[in-house]
C-alpha cells in the first residue's frame, strides 16, 4: 500500500481496519457468492451517454471531513426517489463510516430505490481491497470509484479487472497529470477529475479545467466536486465534462433540493 500523507492516509488507514472487521462479520467466500448471484449491473457508461448534456451524478452522504455534519438525519431511500425524480443520471453514495458518516446498509437502500427507476447507482469510498468489490457488488452497486492517490499501479489494476468482470463500470478518478498517466495504464473508459485536493481539501474548478484537454476525447469526463450552481455546471462542460458529480451543495440545498437537481442536471452544452 502507498505511503499516502494528511488526511487521506488517516482515511485509508482507519477503512483497512473496517474492512477486516467486515471480513469477520461476512466472509470474503461469503461476500464473492453474494456479489456473483447479484443482479445485473445497469450501465453508467450507457446512461451518461444517453443524455444530451451534462449528465449529473447526485451524491448522498451524512458528513464529511471538509464541511462536518451534512444529514445526520438522511433517509437514503427517500433521497434516492427525489434525485431520480429530478433528472439524475445516476446516485453516488458514500459508504465510509468514520469520515463520511455512511454505511453499506445506505447502497443497498439506495440501488433498490433507483433500481425503479433504471438510475445505475456508484459506491463511492475508498475502495483498497478486492472484497470492497464484492461487496459494493453484493450490495447492488452498479459501479464503484477508484481513487489512483490511494493505489498502487497492481493493486489498481486487480481491482479494475475484478469489477469490469462483474459487468460494473469503474470511475477511474484523478487529481493532476502524474495520476491521470497511471490511470491511463489500463485503458479505463470513465475518468473522474477531483477538484479537491484530497491532501488539503481545497477545491478549484480549475483543475477539471486544466486536465481535461489531457484525457482522449474517446473517454467519458466526469468532474468532481467545487459545483455548487447550474452554471458551474455548464463551466464543467464547457471545459470538456460529460458528467458531473455533486455531492456537498445537495446536502447543504435544503428546502431547494429539488429545484437545485433539476437545474443542474437540465444543463447543455452547445
């Protein structure tokens, strides 16, 4: 494993410990059956495709280490159903217990909801080991997130394969050039780019900006976090993004939720 610095080694270092306690809970044989008897994953790839402008990928999640509590209180399901009812092109749920406050219970609650609607759900987390795969896969995800900070290039590319032969996209995501070189050893077809830096928090939109000439225009974009209106949307797509995905500037939206879906998952690009 990488020797990963700040805030996002403490995180890696605190999900190897959940995920062998999980592993006492349910074993690996255990979790693999579950996930190889699971329904058919829907396609994020199809889905972005489908749509004319920029897709939106609405995030869920209770808590985070940059904004502190969000919901404590979120009903997954209940955010599931308004999100697909506002035009989202798929649902990424964060299942990191003691940074994100999430759980794998709030996936499964998530894909059954959106599964109604044919919206493909992603299991956002610091995925570090294959059985995170099988689970997210067990759980009904019909996608996961790799994070290229947190993997080595062998690590990176087991768990690619072990996901792709599931039939689930991968959301291959980045941060600069040097990441977006070791993603690319693989040939993954949907590329995040984070614009915050998970070392300081910080984000810019600039960095999905500058990054985005750089990935093969055969590749679906996705820009990650800073978004927080319609028209930074729009910004995204102007600057290359197929897809967007928001998660904070949801939680925090309150009463105007669904307007706030709606507007940004309305958004094309000319």
């Amino acid at each position: 494993m990488k020797n990963i610095p700040g805030i996002l080694g403490e995180i890696v270092e605190k999900r190897l410990l959940r995920i062998e306690e999980a592993k006492k809970n349910c074993s690996f044989e255990e979790v693999r059956t579950a996930a190889e008897h699971a329904r058919r994953p829907l396609s994020l790839q199809r889905a972005i495709g489908a749509r004319s402008g920029v897709s939106l990928i609405a995030e869920m999640k209770r808590s985070s280490p940059s904004a502190g509590p969000l919901d404590p209180d979120l009903d997954p399901a209940n955010r599931a159903v308004l999100y697909c009812d506002a035009g989202a092109t798929a649902i990424s749920v964060l299942t990191e217990q003691d940074y994100f406050s999430g759980s794998i219970d709030d996936l499964v609650a998530v894909s059954e909801a959106a599964r109604r609607s044919r919206v493909p759900v992603l299991r956002k987390d610091f995925i570090v080991d294959p059985y995170q795969v099988f689970e997210a896969r067990a759980a009904g995800a019909d996608c996961i997130l790799l994070i290229i900070a947190i993997l080595e290039p062998e690590n990176y590319a087991d768990l690619f394969t072990i996901s792709t032969s599931m039939g689930m996209d991968v959301l291959v995501e980045v941060f600069d050039e040097s990441e977006l070189e070791s993603a690319m050893q693989i040939d993954p077809r949907v590329i995040g780019v984070n614009n915050r830096n998970l070392k300081t928090l910080k984000t810019s939109l600039t960095e999905f900006e500058e990054l985005a000439a750089k990935i093969p225009p055969d590749r679906i974009r996705v820009a990650e976090s800073g978004m927080k209106t319609a028209a930074d949307v729009e910004r995204m797509g102007h600057a290359g993004a197929n897809a967007v995905l928001v998660g904070e500037s949801l939680m925090k939206a309150g009463g105007d939720l669904g307007a706030l879906v709606a507007a940004m998952a309305a958004v094309e690009v000319g």
